[in-house]
C-alpha cells in the first residue's frame, strides 16, 4: 500500500464523514484541526471531537468517553462518529507508516504556521477540500496562502507552499510551484518550513 493510497482514503474520510459531522453539529463549520496521530475535528458545540489517531477513527463524548474502531469503510465511519444520514460505502486503506507520516506532516505545518507573524494572520486550519493546513497573512498585494499539503494529483509527497493573492513581480528562482502560481519546498522539520515562509513574505513585501 503506498503512501498516495493512505492519503486518498484518508481524504475521503475527512471529506464525506469527519467534516459533515462538524458541520452537523455546528450548522455551518468545515474545518478540521490536527489532532496527535491525526486529525479530527475541533471540539465540538456539545463537548467531545471526532477524527482519526493513526489507523482508527475515533469518536470522544461530552464526558470524556471514547469509541474507536480500525479505519475501514466511510459507512463503518460514519456510524461510529454519529454522523445522520449515512455516506456511500467506500472502502478505505490506511497503511500505519504511511498515516504516521501524514500526521508528522500535518504536526510540522501547525508547528511552523504558529510561528507566523505579519498582517491580518488568519487562524490555523486543517481544510478538508484540499487537505492541506494553511493560514493567510498580509494585506492587499501581498497577501498569501501558507500551508503544508500531504500531496495532491499534482504531488506524490507532502510539500510546504506558499500561494500569492496575485500572481508574483518578477522571475525569482523560488517561484517554482508545480501546477499553481507560487512556491513549494518539501516537508523536513518546522524551522525549515517557517524559514522557507518567511522567504515568500519577504520577496512579496520586496516586490509590492
């Protein structure tokens, strides 16, 4: 099982059931959190969370109680967390080096984004559509997404980005992006993420 086929499922599993079942609680809230060995939701209006530790779904309760169950299906899922209405019953593959990997990636980004600092910092989320942790900052002409994504169709492994408002003055080398307009650097440790941030807002700021 590679490491693309992990995250598909796991994708899948915050798109279909995690996420709803904030939104079903919240009435309107997608976002989701990095949580130890996963991700999950934040906790939610009535007490408790949902999401994934490792390679098991995981529903905690208003008082604490916990239920958890290999990851297999959206169906299995969506039952366990309690989400109304039911999902199709996709099957789901989730590798445990593979999930660890993907939970380290999603902890670095949350690290390196905390350490953030500039105009109008938008608040840490894990978004379900693109997967990818991100924040935006700056003001105008240069304000821009900064995230970690686990990989996409264009990406076979995680990568850090940074994805300008508008499109970047000039032909710096650090524009390189594959597929979007911007920059991307992999994934190796916090500090090495927030100095490759930090790169972007200075050549926005240089260029505005």
């Amino acid at each position: 099982m590679s490491l693309i086929t992990t995250r598909h499922s796991l994708h899948l599993l915050a798109e279909r059931v995690i996420s709803p079942l904030r939104v079903q609680a919240t009435g309107n809230e997608i976002a989701l959190q990095v949580r130890p060995g996963g991700f999950g939701t934040p906790d939610l209006p009535q007490g408790g969370w949902a999401g994934t530790r490792g390679v098991e779904v995981v529903r905690v309760g208003p008082s604490g109680e916990e239920r958890s169950a290999p990851i297999t299906s959206l169906a299995a899922a969506a039952l366990l967390v309690g989400l109304d209405g039911g999902v199709e019953d996709a099957h789901l593959e989730v590798e445990p080096e593979h999930a660890a990997r993907l939970a380290e990636v999603w902890a670095i980004g949350e690290a390196a984004l905390e350490g953030m600092e500039g105009d109008d910092v938008s608040p840490i989320h894990l978004w379900p559509e693109h997967f990818d942790i991100a924040v935006e900052e700056g003001a105008e002409a240069v304000r821009a997404t900064y995230g970690v994504s686990p990989g996409d169709d264009g990406h076979d492994e995680p990568y850090a980005y940074v994805a300008p408002w508008s499109p970047p003055a000039g032909g710096e080398a650090f524009w390189n992006a594959v597929g979007f307009s911007g920059a991307q650097a992999p994934v190796v440790d916090a500090g090495q993420v927030l100095a490759f941030f930090r790169e972007g807002q200075a050549l926005l700021r240089a260029g505005a």
